[in-house]
C-alpha cells in the first residue's frame, strides 16, 4: 500500500513541467525525478521480497515515462517556446455603455407616444411617464447594442505553461477551438 501510495505522488509530482530556459529546467525537471525515484525504490525495500522486484520495476516504468514527457517538453519548448494548442475556449461579454443619445432618442419616442394618450392633465402625465420610459429603453436598448462578446483563450504552451489569452476584438463564434495549434503572436495569437 504504502509503495502504490509513493509511485503515485511520484506521478504526481512530475507530470508537467514549464520550461523558460529549455536545458536548465529539464536538467532541475531529472534531478526532481531521480530523487522521487531513488525514494521509491528505497519504498519498495520494506515491501515482501516477492513483490520487491514488481515494484522496483513499476517505479522505474514511472521514471522512464516521466522523462520522456519531460524531454518532449524540453523538445518542443527548444523548438518553439511561443507555441502550443488551445485547450479552453471561455465566452465572455463586455456590457455595452448608454448614453444620452440612447436616452434623449428614447425619450422622444416615448413622449411622442404618450402625448397620443388621454386628454388634458391625463395627456401631460402620459406625455411625462412616456418620455421617462422611453428615455430608460433607449439607454437599455443602446447598451444592449453596444454589448459585446469577446472569448478567452486557455493555450498550454509547448514549455509547459499554461497561459490565458485575450483578443482585443469582439467575434460572433470563437476565432480558434480547443485542440488547434497556435502561436503567441504580440497581443494575441495566430493559427499554427
């Protein structure tokens, strides 16, 4: 129990790593792993000794899977340390602002439609209620159209980071899906 317990922290521990400078951190990344190795192993000692050997060599299975994701990523950061794909695509909206014009064009809407209720004080507090209505609606319309959506992209680059990405447009459907390769490019990002 204890051993299974050890090679899983050991999984744990080392499956990703982000790499900024591809050579030192991979170098960190194997000291790391060793160390959790040579820990499992000394483990799998207090087990019985017909299970030492199954142990001994599922810890080294572990470590060998281990550094082959962490030279993959070492690999790969080398190659392009601003690519990767996209894993999450988040929407999000910006809320449009109203403003007076939205307001004064609602307004008179308003005013023009009381004004054909009701005579007398009736027809003026029609006229008063249907400016002061139209004059909200028009700003609420107005911001409504000013409203707009804008996605957040989640990208796992090839060193290993993970990274939030925002386009400075708005778009009717997202510009990229979970799974396409990209390339960070100034503010944004480009397919690659």
């Amino acid at each position: 129990m204890k051993i299974k317990l050890m090679l899983a922290a050991l999984l744990v521990s080392a499956t990703s790593f982000a790499f900024a400078d591809a050579t030192a951190d991979y170098s960190a990344a194997k000291q790391d792993i060793d160390a959790k190795y040579k820990d499992a192993v000394k483990a799998c000692a207090t087990e019985a000794k017909s299970a030492q050997a199954k142990c001994k060599s599922a810890a080294k299975k572990d470590m060998q899977a281990q550094l082959a994701e962490a030279r993959q990523q070492r690999d790969a950061a080398a190659k392009c340390a601003d690519c990767g794909v996209v894993t999450a695509v988040t929407p999000y909206e910006v809320k449009g602002e109203g403003s007076a014009v939205g307001a004064v064009a609602g307004g008179l809407v308003g005013g023009l439609l009381g004004k054909q209720v009701g005579k007398g004080d009736g027809n003026k507090v029609a006229t008063v209620a249907g400016a002061a209505a139209g004059a909200y609606g028009g700003y609420k319309a107005e911001e409504a159209l000013k409203t707009k959506q804008y996605f957040e992209y989640t990208v796992k680059l090839n060193n290993g980071k993970v990274q939030k990405v925002k386009l400075n447009k708005p778009e009717e459907k997202a510009e990229f899906k979970v799974g396409d390769k990209i390339k960070l490019s100034g503010d944004g990002m480009v397919s690659n």
